[in-house]
C-alpha cells in the first residue's frame, strides 16, 4: 500500500491540528505540512481539500492584507471544526495504538 493512500484517511485531521494551532493561509499551510515530513502535498494537493473542509462547516476563511501583494485567504476552525479535531484525535490515538500493538506483538 502506497503511503499516499494511507494518507488519505489522516490527512485532514492533520490541516485540521494545525489550523487548530492558529491561522494558516494555504501556501503557509503546505510550508507547514512540509516541515513536519508531508513533502507530498503541495497548494494544489491542499486546496481542495481546504475546499472541501469549508463546505463541511468544519474551517472559515477571512480575507487579509498581504504585507507581499494581494490578500491572502486565512482559514480557522468553527466549533464544528474543533469538535470534529476532538473526535479525529480519540479515533487516531485508538488506532495508532491499536496497530503499534499488533506490529509489536512479533518482536
């Protein structure tokens, strides 16, 4: 399995975390990804997903000043959104938990 396909299931409550940590614009948010190891994901990779998390109530964005050329869209987390980050954090710590398990289970 292709590490691209497992990042399929996680990969929202990952931009959802780091929202979470305060405002994000999406060039600022694929900088962020990258850091932590995500190099994969690139704007277009995360625009439709930032797209997406919109229409599901889950991010609001804001238009602001750009210090470098036009205004930049911010996106935040709604109650929706930190209640959905809630729910991702108890279901990823359960199965990260649960796998480390079984993969350790042999050693």
């Amino acid at each position: 399995m292709q590490t691209t396909q497992m990042l399929k299931g996680i990969i929202d409550g990952c931009i959802l975390s780091i929202i979470h940590e305060g405002e994000v614009y999406g060039y600022e948010l694929a900088s962020k990804l990258d850091s932590y190891g995500f190099e994969s994901f690139s704007e277009g990779t995360i625009y439709p997903i930032l797209i997406r998390l919109q229409k599901d109530q889950l991010i609001q964005s804001t238009l602001k000043k750009s210090t470098a050329g036009p205004k930049r869209k911010y996106y935040s987390l709604t109650e929706k959104g930190e209640e959905e980050l809630a729910g991702f954090q108890k279901r990823w710590d359960y199965l990260s938990s649960t796998v480390n398990q079984i993969l350790r289970k042999g050693e």
